[in-house]
C-alpha cells in the first residue's frame, strides 16, 4: 500500500467544501461532517487523557476506545457505512462494570475534577455527550447506525466511571454537588 497522506493540503476545500468516504462533496458546516468532527475532536480529548501517567489498564481500555472511535468517524464519513457493532458498545459495558465494581456508591452528583487526568476524562466525557447530540441530529436527517449511537450513549458512561477512577487513583476524593 502506498503512502496514504503523502500530500497534506491539497486546497480543495477552499471553497468550504470537503469530501466524504464515497467521493461526494459537502459544505464544512454539513451535519455529516459536523458529526464526524465531533467524533475526532472527542478523540482528541481522549489523547489529552492517554498523555498523563495513568494506570496501564485504563491507558489500554482508552487505546482501544481510539480505535473505535476513528472506526466510528470512518462510519460517518462514508453514508450507509456500517463497522460499530452492538459488539462494540458490549465491550464498553464490560470495562464499566470492571471498572465501577471498585467504586463506592453515588448519592449524589459529583463536580468534573480531582486530578488533571480525571478532570480531563470529565472533559472527554462532556465532549462525548455532545458528539452524541450531533449524531443525533444527523440521525434525524439521514440513516446512521442505531448501534453507534448506543456506544457513543455507553462511551460517555464509560468516561464517567473512568474519570471517578482516575481522581480515586490519584487520591483525590470527590466533591459531591451542593443544592443551594
């Protein structure tokens, strides 16, 4: 196989438009591309959690995340492409059970933060719930896969409890929500 990105700028979106996985072009702004976009940019995030000293276990489970995520933006990227599977979305459930076994019980909400990897998986997390919302509106354009939007619904679960895991990891307590 060839070199694949041997050309980095290519000016054919100067025009504001870019090009999906099947050839066609569309604006920057199209919902299809606003939802893949998304996708990376919670991928991104995701690195920002994999660049601290985090145990490997976790660094292996958001590893993994990565790649299906850049699976996900493939997805979009091609209409009618389908590659997330319920499989998937059951290898997430999985870690969250692991991973929420050793955490204690919440009663309460609790505030984004503890140490700077668990602050931002909460970042990721956030990023996650919006990468779903664009998905969703895509959705109620054109056909998306039902089963990438139940993993994008798990993967911000998933952050959630690796975020409390994180902060528990570094010693941090977590500072419940107040009502006033």
């Amino acid at each position: 196989m060839g070199h694949r990105l041997s050309k980095i700028y290519t000016r054919t979106g100067d025009d504001g438009t870019t090009g999906l996985g099947n050839g066609d072009r569309v604006r920057k702004d199209n919902l299809r591309v606003e939802a893949f976009g998304t996708v990376d940019e919670l991928n991104s995030a995701i690195g920002v959690v994999l660049s601290h000293s985090i145990p490997d276990v976790i660094a292996t489970v958001l590893t993994e995340v990565q790649h299906d995520l850049f699976n996900l933006g493939g997805e979009l990227c091609i209409p009618g492409h389908k590659i997330i599977t319920a499989e998937t979305t059951a290898g997430l459930e999985a870690a969250i059970d692991q991973f929420n076994a050793d955490l204690p019980p919440l009663k309460e909400f609790i505030l984004p933060g503890g140490s700077p990897a668990a602050a931002n998986c909460h970042l990721a997390r956030a990023i996650c719930r919006r990468t779903e919302r664009r998905c969703l509106s895509l959705a109620a354009a054109e056909d998306v896969n039902q089963d990438a939007l139940n993993f994008l619904n798990r993967l911000s679960d998933l952050l959630f409890v690796l975020g409390r895991s994180l902060s528990r990891h570094e010693g941090n307590t977590e500072i419940l929500w107040s009502r006033k």
